[in-house]
C-alpha cells in the first residue's frame, strides 16, 4: 500500500488524515458546506442569488475594517452584509433605476471599498485568503467563531424552517394570517451574512455565492419535496467540500476553486441525469412513463 | 345620521387611499359587505383589483381612510385568521417543490405554535378541506404536477382549512376547467349558507351576473357599488373600463 500510496482509494482518503490541518479543513468546510447548503434552498427558492451575490461580496470592507481594529471578523462582516441590502432598498425605492442594477452597483462599491481598504491599511491581512478562502490555514479563533455563527444560523434556520419555506413561497398569505413576514425577511438576509462570512473562509468572497446557490439548485432538479431538498442539498455541498479539499491536496490545486468546481460537476450531472428533471428524462427512458 | 353598529359588517372600507412612493394606486374606496355577501370586483388591469386586496389582508398599508374587519382592525383580523386570500394561479410559483397537502397545511400556520407543528384537530381540518374540492387522490402530489384547475382548488381548499370567515378571490375562474368551475360555484353557495363573505376579482361578466349579489366596480377609486341588477349596466361597465364600450368587451349578446 505504501508503494504507490496514490492509486488505492483507502489510502487517497487516510492519508490526508494523518495531517491536523487537512483534518481540521476537512471537518470545518463540512461544517460551513452545511450551513450554506442549508441555507442554499432558500435562497434558490427566494430567487435571491443575486442577492447572495451582493451580500458575499459587500461583506468584504467589513472583514478589513474589523481585522483591523481586532474584532470578530464576523461582526464587520455582519454590519456591512445587512448594511448593503439596506442601501439596495432604499435606492431602489428612491431612484427609477432597476432593481438589478442598483444590486450590481451597489455591491461592486463595497467591494472596491474593501480593496482599498486592504491596500491602505497594509496590516496583516492577506487578500488573498479572503478573496480565495484559505481552508487549510483556517486559526484556532477562526474555528471557534464559525462554529459559533454555524450553529446560530443552523438554530435559526431550524426553528423557523416552515415560516421561511411559507415566506418563500406565498409571503401574501403569511401576512394574511398575522405571521411576520418583515421579520422572516430580516431573518434570512442575517442568516444570508452570517452563512456568507463563514463560508467565505471556506471558498474566498469571490466564490461564495456558489455556495450559496449551487447545491440548492442541485437539489432542486433531483426532488419536489422541500424537506428532501433541503437534505440533498445539504449532503450534496458536504460532499463536494470534502472531494474539493482531497483533490486540490493531492494535485496541488487552490483549495476553494476546487470545491466550487467539484459543486458545479455535481449539479451538471443533475442537470443531464436528475430523473424527472435532468435533460435526458431518464424517468421517461426507463419506465416507458405512465 | 345614525348611528352604525360596525359590528354587522364583514368588511368596512372607508375612504381608503393607498399609494406606492407618492404614485396613487387606489383613492376614495369605500366598501360595507355583510356575512353572507358575494360581491364581485370588476376593473381594468392596474385599476386597482389587487391592491385593493392587499389594503384588506394588511399586505400594503394604507395611506389615508380606515378598514373595519368584523368592527376590528385588520391587524387584529390576522391574528384571528379572519381573512383567506386565494391568489391567482399566476400569483404562485408553481414549480416550488410542495405537496398540496403541504399547501393546505399552511392554512392552519397562524393557529399553530411557533415550530408549526401539526396538532390532531389540523391534520382534520386539512383532510376535511381537501375532500371538499376533491383532492383526496392527490394528497402528496407536488403542485407542478397539478392542472390548473387543480391548483385553483388546492389553494381554495387552504383557504377553507384556515376557516377564515371572509374569502378574497382573485381571479377564481381564470384557466380552470369545466369541472372546477362547478366545483367553486357550489362552494360559493355552501359558503354563502355558512354566512362567510367573499370578494373576488373577475374579467369574466358573465360569472358576476351569476354568483355575484354585489358588484363593486373600480377604476383606480369607486366608479359605482351596489346590488348587481342595479349598478351592473352597460353605461358603468363602459365608464369602468375607459369609455370602451362593454359590446366590445364580452361580445354582443350581453
């Protein structure tokens, strides 16, 4: 086995364990997958990628500032995630621009504050985990706030479950009967930021709405249950972090662009092969249907 | 004058004004219908219909007037599950991966506990609302797979599952079958009887004649309110509909 340690599976998978920091990598982006997937059929369902966009990627100056002055990056991140959604609403409601417009507008100016700010500051912020995530090199304080932030959005996410899946799908109803729908509103865009600043340490801002979006849409081609979907989407987003991680240790490949890409095969191979929904039907090719 | 007891009154709109960042949407409505009412709201397209049906479920706030539902407020109406709104077919995501058991389920929302779950006397209401549009068959079938007219009863079914006491139907005949149609028509009496009150849009003029004791019509504001065989003449109906005249708009023999 040791000779050509590359080729046998068994030890493909046990040799990355030998190493803490694979290990701690492997265990933290389960965990940040799982929250994002989670999130994931909300979002998909909400129509919000764009939205997810825009949050991930104004968190940014907030991530600058806050290591700067030494808070929880989460906190900057948080502020500035809400903070844009607020701005997006507000020029849209008092400008004629489009919706989509003030969204791209708005969120590349964070983000270009953010650069700058990076530029500036010059302390010891390294652009480069934050724009491409840095899952391997992940502090010990780092794992303590993400396990924090993943365990409140994943408490969050679980309590209001039905009001959020009611909200994404009649909000008009859900006003109807006296449930809060400004409140749900808020709730998912906090659990939007929170899932955003942790995943992007998994994936960099630049990818992390892939996080965000991909596995939802994965699941939803494979099921018309939205428990299932939330389940699939789920595994499906643990699985590709943990293949995105072996693969870029054993070919020596950038950590988050491989999760990102093993998510974006995953969803391909629903695309073509989903039984109902994929483009070759195969519920059709198989059953004869009905 | 004298002096009214609200109480008797489902709906009591009084004077009410909506507008959306200073553009005016609806202005001057009013609206009194008693338990028991069918009334018809009849309008162009952007004349109001559904904000008017917002301003009632509290889905948009209104600007000036004030809403009376059963002598309270609406605030306190979505507490009480007073209200139903059933949305038009192309008011809903059709593709949402949801069951129409599901669907109906989210009737009973606003009476359950936070985590929603189901109680014993839920899982009744929502098997008894399902029987009466004849979906048994169809418990666990994803919306998307549904008809329209399937559809249309799904969500009348969440509707009577949440025993709400007033009804807003948007649209309830547009693209269902021949089926549904008699289906909703019987509903409407049986509702009639149980005393609820309902408010549904419609282009369709002949289901006004049929089902409807009041017609409220409306261009951006009241143009006229009444009994049916006073108020739904060929003049208001051409004065709704912005001078053109209701022959072209339903053919000849109306």
């Amino acid at each position: 086995m040791e000779l050509c340690s590359f080729l046998t599976l068994d030890s493909f998978i046990t040799d990355p364990l030998t190493h803490g920091f694979m290990r701690k990598a492997l265990l933290m982006s389960s965990l940040v997958a799982a929250v994002c997937g989670f999130l994931s059929s909300y979002l998909t369902l909400k129509g919000w990628a764009l939205m997810g966009d825009a949050v991930s990627h104004s968190v940014m100056p907030g991530v600058v500032v806050a290591y700067a002055l030494g808070l929880p990056f989460s906190l900057g991140a948080f502020i500035f995630g809400v903070g844009s959604v607020a701005l997006i609403g507000f020029i849209k409601q008092k400008s004629r621009v489009k919706e989509d417009t003030v969204i791209g507008l708005v969120f590349t100016g964070f983000f270009a504050l953010g650069i700058v700010l990076v530029s500036k500051i010059k302390s010891n912020i390294d652009l480069h985990s934050i724009l491409f995530g840095s899952p391997l090199g992940i502090s010990l304080s780092d794992v303590k706030q993400t396990i924090f932030i993943s365990l409140l959005v994943v408490i969050l996410l679980s309590i209001f479950r039905k009001d959020l899946m009611l909200y994404c799908f009649d909000p008009r109803h859900a006003k109807t009967v006296g449930i809060n729908v400004f409140f749900l509103h808020y709730l998912l865009l906090t659990c939007l930021s929170l899932a955003a600043v942790v995943g992007l340490q998994s994936v960099g801002i630049i990818l992390v709405v892939a996080m965000l979006i991909t596995p939802g849409a994965t699941a939803y081609l494979l099921t018309d249950k939205f428990d299932n979907m939330t389940v699939i989407s789920v595994l499906s987003a643990i699985i590709s972090s943990l293949i995105g991680i072996y693969i870029s240790f054993w070919f020596d490949l950038e950590t988050g662009g491989s999760i990102v890409l093993a998510q974006t095969f995953i969803f391909l191979f629903a695309f073509l092969f989903a039984p109902r929904y994929g483009i070759l039907k195969l519920k059709n090719f198989f059953a004869g249907y009905k | 004058m004298e002096t009214i007891n609200y109480q008797n009154f489902r709906i009591d709109a009084e004077n009410i004004c909506v507008d959306y960042n200073g553009k005016v949407a609806l202005y001057d409505a009013n609206l009194r219908l008693k338990p028991g009412q069918i009334c018809g709201l009849v309008g162009m397209n952007g004349a109001g219909k559904t904000t008017f049906f917002n301003a009632l479920t509290g889905f948009v706030n209104i600007s000036k007037g004030k809403i009376r539902i059963n002598g309270e407020s609406v605030r306190s109406a979505q507490k009480d599950q007073t209200i139903a709104y059933v949305p038009q077919n192309e008011g809903i995501d059709s593709q949402f991966p949801i069951s129409v058991w599901d669907v109906v389920m989210m009737g009973r929302y606003g009476s359950m506990n936070i985590f929603r779950c189901p109680r014993e006397s839920d899982v009744q209401a929502v098997k008894d609302a399902i029987e009466r549009v004849d979906l048994t068959d169809h418990l666990s079938t994803p919306i998307g797979n549904l008809s329209g007219g399937q559809r249309k009863r799904t969500f009348l079914a969440r509707a009577i599952a949440q025993r709400a006491s007033i009804l807003l139907l948007d649209e309830p005949f547009a693209g269902v079958d021949i089926r549904t149609e008699k289906l909703i028509s019987e509903l409407f009496i049986q509702f009639k009887n149980e005393g609820k009150t309902i408010l549904l849009s419609t282009h369709d003029m002949i289901h006004v004649r049929e089902f409807c004791d009041l017609v409220l019509l409306i261009n951006k504001t009241v143009v006229a309110y009444g009994e049916t065989s006073e108020v739904f003449t060929p003049e208001n109906i051409t004065t709704t509909f912005g001078g053109i005249s209701p022959d072209f708009l339903f053919g000849p023999e109306s």
